[in-house]
C-alpha cells in the first residue's frame, strides 16, 4: 500500500484514481497521519489484508454452528417476542 500526501493527491486526483482502478491501494496523509485509504471497489475483504497479515483479525465466514456461541436469554413469562416487536417497528418504517 502506497502512501501519499493530501497536497500530492490534491494536484493530480485522476491519477491517483486510475492507480486505485488498477487494483493499488493508496492512503491519504495529513501531517504523517493517514486520514483515508481508498481501495478498488472489487477489493473489499481486502481491506482486512493488513490486519491479518499482523494476526490482529482472522476472517472467518459465519454459519449456523456459529449461532451456539451465541448467549440465550430466557424471557419471563407474558413478555412479548422480541422477534414480533422487531417486525412491528420495521413494518411502521415502511410507511
């Protein structure tokens, strides 16, 4: 990932773009602090690619197994489903 100045990339945009379009992910600094990394569009796990290459993340697809990690709550008796509560507030969103 390659980095440039906000005055750098204020000079020439397009260029910059069409190095993102060909797949290079560039980030934007002020002062030595990156303010934005801008990615291809076709890149979007890829944005991870750092942190796992540090072994701060790992990426994982979800799946129904995933689901028994999950805590379960038992609701007191006469409470109302939270599932139909949801679906009430979508429905009243909607229109």
């Amino acid at each position: 990932m390659s980095a440039i100045s906000v005055r750098e990339f204020s000079y020439n945009p397009s260029a910059v773009f069409a190095r993102v379009e060909k797949g290079e992910a560039v980030q934007v600094t002020r002062h030595g602090k990156v303010i934005a990394i801008l990615l291809p569009a076709s890149a979007a796990t890829s944005r991870y690619a750092d942190l796992v290459a540090q072994g701060k993340i790992r990426l994982k697809a979800a799946t129904t197994s995933d689901l028994d990690h999950f805590p379960r709550y038992d609701l007191p008796p006469g409470a109302p489903d939270p599932l139909e509560l949801l679906l009430a507030e979508r429905e009243e969103d909607d229109r």
